[in-house]
C-alpha cells in the first residue's frame, strides 16, 4: 500500500470509502476532482481490490456522481484515448454502449441519411459491453458487411470519404476495454457506462447523446462544461428509446446547449440561458408512431435489414418515418438545417434521391 499511495497519492479507494463516499446515499460526500483524478488513475491501472473497487462503483451509484466528479472520470479516460480527427466535423454521436433489446437501432440508417444529406456522422461502440451486452451499432454495421475492427485512423478516413465513421471502443479506449471483466462482475451500471459514452474519439465539437431524465442532460451538459479535456461548441440530448440515440415515438423531450461565455470567461452550463429544451412531436409530422411499431425479433439482423429496405426505398411506414426523424435531429445537431421540419425535409429528399443508400455502399466499400 505504501508504494501505490507514493505512486498514486494520498487517496486509495478504501479510503475514499471509509472517509469520504462510503456512508450511504443520504451521508456520503461528494470527492474534490483531485481525489476522483487519483481514484481513475488508480482504477485504469488495476490497482484496487476487486472487492473494493466494486464497492467504490457502488458507492458512487448510491450517492450519484457529481459533474465535477464525472468531469474528472472523463479527464482521466481522455488522456488514454487514441484520438483521430477527420478533416470533417462531424456530430458525435454517443449512444449507450450496452445496447438495445427490443427495438431497432435505427442510428445507421439515420446517420447515412444525415450524411448524405451533408451531416457527417461518428458513433463509436464496444463489442456488447456490460450490463446489458445487448446489440449496439457494431453488431447492425456487421451485420450490414461494414468493416467495424478499425484503427481510429481508419475511422477518420471512413469519416471523411463516406460522411458516416464507426470508431470501435477496444481500439481507441482501450483502458476502458480492459475493465470488462471487472465491470460485468458488478451486475450493475457504473460511472464508467456514462462516461465511455463521452470519449468523443473524432474530436467532434458537437455531441448528440440520450437520457432517461433531463435532470442527467443537465449533468452530462455540466461534465462536458467541467472537463478539462472536451472544448465543445454544442450538446444536444434526448430521450432515447430504451436509453439508446433513438428518438421515442410520440413524444420526446430535447435539451440543447450552445457553448456561451457567461461574463467570465466560462461556459455557463445548463444553468446558462444557452441551455434550452424541446419536444419533438412524431404526430406533428403526419407520423402515426408507437414504440411496439419499432419492436423486432432479432436487434442486430432485423435493424441491418430495415437499414438496407428504408435506405433503399423499398420500405415505408413507422420504420421509415423513425429513420426519418432520427436523421433530422442529426442534421438538425449539425446546424444544418434550423428546425426538425426542415431537417425531415433534407432527410426525405436524401432517401428518395439515393444519396443515402449511396452511403451505406460507400461504407461497405471502405
């Protein structure tokens, strides 16, 4: 212990358990970002206990994570990501890495359709991921014979010649990959499934990302705010279809944050009158959704296949409705369009023309 605390500092997990996060949910203290500094550090280099790391993950999910604490998580991730940025900007977009269970992922389709209508698009995903290790956008892209194992290289490469890049989570964060078998012992989310989502591998200054509650859009908007690392221009989050980038049929509330200057030289965070909410309406747009009309059987097969059919323009209905309103607030995220009804608009001209499909080939190309 003596030479981890000369290594690491003052803080090792049990005592951060025992003096500081420890007590319960109603007692525990918050950590300065020095001490959740040290305690990542000290996590990443597999120094804790598994008995007391699972302990401090749990004791964090009690208490709940501060933003400044999160912020820290993220720093200290961010300084082990392999980074490759595109010539292109594109809107990052961070969906919930353990997955989907019942509903199509509809995130390719929608990114290929932003894409071609001139929003390029970067979402990253591990291999099933705990807890849930259900389907993410790696499965559908296989699925889709889209090359997914990529070097962060290549996938900037895949940004810049197709408009749509897939980054894959063991290749560009490897440090939060090898915490797999650790974190599925857990059974339970932790920090680390909020902030992997985070990582941002494209250098992207804008972040499209879901929530179950506006109270966490707030918080992520205020990690991005306190992190040391991420200098975004724009975040935009919804409520996703089972916690994933999908917006819901029906209603779906948005929260939008433009990064501003509060009159000191600091972003003013979700407090700030850059910080703002919406709803999107699917009845609005003379789309007649619910969520039982985007089920299907088999996540990975069934969303490749609807990619391909809606892409294509062989299929109408909720599907292509769904594909449609995803890509809008994609474009929509990227500024280029001022409204969803103008980004349907967009989305609608870029399947029916094939310019979207067009993506997909380009990305199966790669």
């Amino acid at each position: 212990m003596a030479q981890a605390t000369q290594e690491f500092g003052d803080w090792p997990l049990k005592r951060l358990m025992t003096e500081v996060c420890g007590s319960g949910h109603k007692s525990a203290d918050d950590l300065t970002r020095a001490q959740a500094t040290e305690a990542f550090e000290r996590i990443l280099a597999g120094e804790p206990d598994p008995t007391t790391l699972g302990a401090f993950w749990l004791a964090n999910r009690w208490k709940r994570n501060t933003a400044e604490e999160l912020g820290a998580y993220v720093d200290v991730m961010c300084d082990r990501v392999e980074y490759a940025e595109p010539d292109a900007d594109p809107v990052d977009c961070g969906a919930n890495y353990d997955g989907k269970g019942r509903t199509a992922i509809l995130g390719v389709a929608a990114g290929a359709v932003a894409a071609a209508a001139g929003t390029p698009v970067v979402v990253h995903s591990g291999d099933r991921v705990p807890t849930q290790k259900q389907d993410s956008y790696k499965h559908v892209l296989d699925e889709l014979g889209v090359h997914t194992e990529l070097t962060p290289s290549d996938s900037a490469d895949m940004v810049d010649e197709t408009g749509f890049g897939f980054y894959y989570q063991p290749a560009f964060n490897p440090a939060i990959d090898d915490l797999f078998e650790r974190r599925d012992m857990m059974g339970v989310r932790s920090f680390v499934n909020t902030v992997e989502t985070l990582a941002n591998p494209a250098g992207a200054s804008t972040h499209l990302g879901s929530f179950y509650h506006l109270a966490f859009a707030k918080k992520v908007v205020d990690t991005f705010v306190e992190s040391e690392f991420h200098d975004l221009d724009r975040v935009l989050m919804f409520q996703g279809m089972e916690g994933y980038d999908d917006v819901r049929p029906g209603y779906t509330k948005v929260a939008e944050w433009n990064a501003a200057d509060d009159g000191d030289g600091d972003d003013a965070g979700s407090e700030g009158a850059s910080f703002t909410d919406f709803e999107i309406e699917t009845a609005e747009y003379g789309m007649d959704l619910e969520e039982d009309d985007l089920a299907v059987d088999d996540v990975a097969a069934d969303s490749a296949a609807i990619t391909e059919e809606v892409l294509a323009g062989e299929r109408d209905g909720a599907f292509a409705d769904a594909v449609a309103v995803n890509a809008a607030l994609r474009i929509y995220a990227g500024e280029d369009a001022d409204s969803i009804e103008e980004g349907l608009e967009l989305a609608r001209e870029a399947i029916d023309d094939g310019s979207a499909h067009d993506v997909l080939e380009a990305m199966r190309e790669f």
